[in-house]
C-alpha cells in the first residue's frame, strides 16, 4: 500500500470503469497541477497482492469526496454504483460530511440509483460550478489557481468530447418482435415494426419514415424482380434468427444478404444484441454491414445454378471428401471426438451455406441440365444423397439430420460407425465426382453461348475456360479429368 499522505490533505475517491481509466487519470492530472493538499486515489493505486476489496473499503472510509466518471450507459456499472452506494452509507454516520458527484457527458443519463444526488454534465458552466465548490471546500486558496478555473473547465469538457466521439459505427436496424404474434420461424407478424434512420430506411425500403411494418417492408421488397428473391431469404433468415431469440433456443449466424433496390450495392445483416424492452416485446438490432460478395445478381438462372451448385460441390469435396476419406480408420483411432466434431462442423457449415445460397431447387438444378442423360443421372443423385448423408450423420451420433447442432461423443467408435461412415464417404466421393465433371462440361457449354460459341485455334485444339475442355467427350473419357486438375490439349 502507498504511504499514507497527511492528515490534512483532502482525499478523492474517483470511480470508474476500466475503459474509462485513461479520462479520469487525466482529469486527477489536471487537478493536481492546480490543487493543494488534495489527494486523488483510483483502483489502479492498489498494490499488487494487496486485498483489493479491503483497500477499496479502507480508501472510502478516507475519501471526502467520491467522483463517478459516468459514460456510456449501455456498459455495466454495478461495482462502480457499489462504490458508490458503499461512500453514500457512510456519508449518513452522525458527523460525516461527504459529497459525491457524478460527472457525465452532456448527452448520457446518470444511472438511476443516483440520479437524485448531485450531477454534472460535462458542459464549461457546469464544470466551472463544480470546481468552483470543489475549491472552496478543499480551501484552495491561491489565486493562481482560481484564475485558472476557466481554462480547468475547458480542459476536463474536452475529455469528455474526446472519450465519446464516434469514429465509426455500423449502420443498423431494430426490430420490435412480440413473442404472442410468433407463429413460425420462417415468417414474423406482419405488424412487427423496424426502425431505422432515415437515410438507411429511405435507401432499404423507399420510405421517408424511420419506421415501417414487416408486410409494407416485403411489399417494397417485391418490387425489384432481380433482389426481391434474395431479399426474402435474408428476411426468412432474420425470422428465424429473432423466433430463436424470443423462444431461448440456439442462435444461429444469419445467413443472408440484402440488396439495395436491384443492386450492386448490398449488406449483410448480422444479429448485435436482443433485449426485452416489455413483457411481451424483445427489440432486436441487427447491424447492416456493406457486403462486396454474396449471391450472383442479374445472372441468367441456368448458369446461376450451376455455379452455386459447383461451389458448393466444391467445398464438399475439398472440407469433407478429400481429408476424411482414405483417413477414417486412423483419423477414428487417435482422436474420435475431434473427428466427430470435423466432420460436424464441416457438413453444418456447407448446409448453412446451402441454405444461404439455396434460392435455387432441385427442380432448378435439374432443368439447368439439357441431355435427357445428364437430368436422369442427377436424379439419381438427389435420392441417393438422402442415404449417403444419413449415414454420415449418423455415424457419427445424429440419427437426425435435422437436429446436428449437439455435442459429439468422446467414445471410441464403434466398428459398425467406423464401416457407416466409410461408406458414406466413398458413397459421397462418388456422387461428387460425378457431379463435378457433369456440371463442369454443362457450365462450359452455357459460358460459350453467352460468347457466341465455341472458337477454334489455328492449330485446331479445343479453346478451354476455366476449368474445362470444350470438347465434352475428350472432358470425359480422361481419367484425371476432375475439377481443380489440369486437363491436357487434345492434338489434332
């Protein structure tokens, strides 16, 4: 503990949050420089391994003066009003003389609990008042100082400007969810209110207001043909993201973007904070922030499909097929909750990107096809997928896929599990192999239309995009021909 200063000086006992420690440090600075016999003490004095508690108390017990640096008051400030509360219990004792002021910015409200005692805005005049008394009842007599009262005013105001000027902050929306209108995830009320600013609610929905109802904000929705689609699934996955808010259950990332009008410019909603504003009633800010990827926009819907569908194909075959695969005998030995808990995230994350990006449906993905072949081998995929995911899921503690989210098991596997899964791998690899090259050559064709078809060097080898060959039959019959590997020209 520091030496105990005289018994005459006057003590000051600042409270404040951690945050906040570089403002009230500034502040004790400034009083020092034009004070006498006045000693400031902060939490930050105590020595390390002292019984912070009982220093705290013991500093109390000495303060004259107690200053709460109050500043924003969305933070918790529960030990600081125990502090405080602590110094005001003492100020009752027969004898005791004490003050406690809460200096604040001009445009934040001193808490409730002491809201009835003396506060100060961080304005010059109430500043200056509060030194004022501040000097005259710690006997600072000299005139130096008092003419400085002006200028230690300025200098504590500034501060407080500093500390709370806003360098950045993410536009937002609220939305207003009574719990007794809930009816479905997938839907809110249509009275359900959003309030935004003014800019942001004019740029989103069209509208002067700052407020608008849930069914007025999906009929302005609807009338940009090339987003509305998109639009409506950002707000399906806002729906469900406030239903698991308002009924306690797992809250999941929104998945989701929003364009402005038909676009390019667009956001990406991401939940802030939820709290209860009334018994039936939870407000919901969610966070706007302005998005450069997301779903493909103005894109014929064939090529659409097939590129999301690939991408996603992709990321199966690249997060699930290729590093678990040749490996589940070792991988299942040497770590079984670490590969159950892999493959969990892996299929949880490329399923919530699916969804994300699933506008399209089977019945989308097959009409992207042309050969009747080609539309009766994804047929058979979409059934057999069904198997082959169950079967991972289950192998590895979810018997359903619907509900994947649990723990996963520390527990050896079992060799039945063991079997299940390497036959749902292999079963899978298959399918996406399939599916790579079929789509690969089907995207090929529909990028040469865009480009006024195929063109033909002088030497006679097939032009290549991408990934693939134009020539469908030599894409085919080569056996390394897979995405992501090389595929040699074909001589003439």
């Amino acid at each position: 503990m520091a030496m105990v200063p005289p018994a005459e000086a006057h003590r000051i006992f600042f409270s404040h949050r951690h945050r906040d420690e570089p403002v009230t440090k500034d502040i004790i600075s400034i009083l020092h420089r034009h004070t006498e016999n006045v000693r400031c003490f902060i939490s930050e004095h105590i020595e390390r391994g002292a019984k912070w508690r009982s220093a705290i108390a013991e500093q109390l017990k000495l303060s004259g003066f107690l200053v709460l640096v109050f500043t924003d008051p969305e933070e918790d400030w529960g030990w600081c009003l125990y502090e405080t509360g602590f110094f005001d219990a003492l100020s009752q004792l027969p004898g005791e003389t004490r003050r406690i002021y809460c200096l604040h910015h001009p445009s934040t409200t001193p808490p409730t609990p002491i809201a009835d005692l003396q506060t100060i805005p961080a304005t010059v005049q109430n500043v200056l008042q509060w030194i004022e008394e501040l000097f005259d009842k710690t006997r600072q007599s000299k005139k130096e100082f008092r003419d400085d009262i002006p200028s230690i005013s300025e200098e504590i105001c500034g501060l407080f400007r500093a500390a709370h000027k806003l360098v950045y902050s993410a536009q937002s929306i609220n939305i207003n969810v009574k719990s007794s209108l809930l009816k479905s995830p997938d839907d809110l009320a249509d009275e359900t209110v959003i309030h935004g600013g003014g800019g942001l609610m004019t740029e989103l929905f069209g509208t002067n207001s700052t407020r608008i109802d849930w069914k007025s904000a999906k009929k302005k929705f609807s009338q940009f043909p090339n987003s509305s689609e998109i639009n409506f699934r950002a707000l399906k996955e806002i729906s469900r993201a406030a239903y698991c808010v308002c009924k306690d259950n797992r809250l999941l990332p929104i998945q989701g973007t929003i364009f402005v009008g038909n676009g390019p410019k667009r956001y990406r909603p991401v939940i802030s904070h939820a709290k209860e504003i009334a018994a039936d009633t939870i407000n919901v800010e969610i966070l706007l922030i302005e998005e450069v990827g997301g779903p493909l926009q103005n894109v014929d819907k064939d090529l659409g499909v097939l590129l999301t569908t690939l991408r996603m194909a992709l990321r199966i075959r690249w997060e699930i097929v290729r590093p678990f695969t040749s490996k589940v005998g070792l991988l299942s030995r040497l770590d079984p909750r670490k590969l159950r808990f892999d493959l969990q995230t892996c299929l949880n994350n490329i399923f919530s990107e699916a969804e994300f990006r699933g506008t399209f449906s089977p019945a989308d993905i097959w009409t992207a096809f042309e050969s009747p072949q080609d539309k009766d081998k994804f047929l058979k995929m979409i059934s057999d997928s069904g198997d082959a995911f169950g079967k991972l899921w289950q192998s590895i503690g979810f018997n359903n896929p619907m509900e994947t989210f649990g723990d996963v098991s520390n527990e050896p596997f079992a060799k039945a599990d063991e079997i299940l899964l390497e036959t749902g791998l292999a079963e899978l690899q298959q399918m996406n192999s399939d599916f790579l090259e079929m789509a690969a050559v089907r995207l090929q064709a529909l990028i040469q239309r865009e480009l006024g078809g195929a063109k033909t060097s002088p030497k006679g080898r097939s032009k290549r995009i991408g990934l693939a060959t134009t020539d469908a039959n030599a894409y085919r019959s080569h056996p390394s021909a897979r995405i992501g590997e090389a595929v040699p020209h074909r001589s003439s």
